[in-house]
C-alpha cells in the first residue's frame, strides 16, 4: 500500500519539475527532478517484484544457507556450505572483474559480488510519470508498481548491452535486454525451457546427462560403492553424478523433471554463446 503523503509529494515534484520558472526560495525545477529521482530509489519494493537470476542464486546456495533477503549493500557474507570456491568481485563501479578463491569462514561485502539492479530503470519510471498530463494519486500508483528489482552477479551486470535503453514492460526487458545479455531470471517461464517429453524420453531410455559444475550446490558422498558422488542442484533435486575423462560431470538418469531443468540450465550456465 502506498502512502498518500509520499505520493502526495511525487505528485507535488512532477508538477514542479514541469515548471518553466522557478521562484525565489522555491525548489528548482531541475533539482526537482534530482529530487525525484532519489526518492524513488529509497521506495520500499514489495516482495513480489524482487526477481533473482539462476546464476545468482545458485552462487548464493553455494556459498550459504542463510536467505539471501536479508544480505545488501556492504554486509558480510561468509563461505559456509563448501570448504572452497572462487567468486568474481569487482570494486565500487570498476569494470574490472577480480577472481577470488576463497575458503570456509572467508567473507566478503555482498556487494562486491552481487548487484541490485532496477529492471525498469528509474529513468524511465520518471518519464513515465511525466507523461502523465494531471497525475492522480491513482495514475502515479500504476507507474510506481511497475518498480521492480533483480538480484544478480555483478558479472551478469557488466555484460548488459545498452542498459538503460529498455522498454516500460518487464517481461520485454527480461526477455530481450536480459536474455540477448545471456542473463536467466529464476523461475521465468520461458518458452524454450520444456525440450523433451515422455514420449521422446520412453523414445530413448535413459540417457547420460551433461551436469555443468557452476549449477552444483553442494556435493555428498554416495552410499553405493561403485557410486561417484550425490550432487544437489539449486532446485533442491539430488541426482548421483560421475566424472568423464575430461573431468566434467554427468548423470545416468530417465527422469523427465530433472532432464528438463539441467537441459535448461546447461543453456544458463553455459560458458559461451
């Protein structure tokens, strides 16, 4: 529910912000846009418009079991579900990415790994709202809702092409912007994301299933001998996995659901398009 006297006060910074002259002792019209602009960025985001990529996801289950809601900005966060793992971590807005082994009990800033970024970007929620000939409390209520926010790598966020150039509409965003960025929003319903079914799986029997390491949570010892190990995915599934000759991963498996997701995630996690 949005507060009326904050949405009184948008109300008031859009009319001046469209002002030609400014009095004295008055706010400029130009630093009522600056304004604006700030405030809208310290609005409370509801849960349901916070969206998080798989790669960020499964990066935060492989370092943690802590919920990732309650991370920001420069709190610490602790390798504590695996003994050692490498993270990418960047200062401030340099674009110059850093590999960084770390092990069990090492921490970093949650920020230096990943990035909350605005999908609709604030601009363009502003310009939206300007384009309102006489705004109502009704009128700028529908903009503001479309604020939403991604949780994502900071690698995932340098690798955005033409970032502030998006449409007011989510799912175009994630659709092109994100997608053509090879960035995958968890749990989106994308249209390419079911490749085979019961028919083509009793088609083939079972099949050997490429397992990329990145989507590997955690790993557990397997109870049989001739067993490699149990893998979990970021999903929550358990699937016993082997090494090839080459050191990667695979599953013998004829489980539609779990062929379905890591076909999907190979796609995700792939390391080049």
């Amino acid at each position: 529910m949005f507060d009326k006297t904050d949405v009184n006060y948008i109300i008031y910074l859009l009319n001046r912000t469209k002002q030609d002259n400014t009095d004295d002792f008055q706010i400029w019209n130009g630093s009522a846009n600056y304004i604006l602009n700030q405030l809208l960025r310290q609005i409370k985001t509801p849960k349901e418009n916070w969206y998080i990529t798989y790669k960020a996801d499964t990066l935060w289950q492989q370092l943690t079991t802590d919920k990732i809601d309650d991370y920001y900005y420069k709190k610490k966060v602790t390798l504590s579900r695996n003994e050692h793992l490498s993270v990418t971590t960047f200062k401030g807005n340099s674009k110059n990415p850093n590999v960084r082994p770390i092990s069990k009990g090492d921490s970093f800033a949650f920020r230096e790994v990943f990035h909350d970024e605005h999908i609709i970007p604030i601009k363009i929620i502003i310009n939206q709202l300007l384009k309102l000939d006489k705004p109502t409390y009704e009128t700028v209520v529908e903009v503001l809702s479309k604020i939403s926010i991604c949780r994502m790598l900071k690698t995932e966020d340098r690798s955005i092409y033409n970032s502030h150039k998006r449409s007011f509409d989510l799912s175009t965003i994630i659709e092109t912007t994100y997608l053509k960025s090879g960035i995958y929003m968890k749990d989106y319903p994308y249209k390419h994301m079911v490749k085979m079914t019961k028919d083509d799986l009793s088609y083939v029997g079972g099949i050997e299933l490429a397992i990329p390491k990145d989507m590997i949570v955690e790993f557990f010892p397997h109870p049989e001998p001739y067993g490699y190990k149990i893998a979990l995915l970021p999903n929550g599934m358990y699937t016993d996995v082997y090494k090839d000759g080459n050191g990667d991963y695979y599953s013998k498996t004829n489980d539609l659901e779990l062929i379905k997701y890591v076909m999907f995630l190979q796609e995700v996690f792939a390391k080049f398009r």
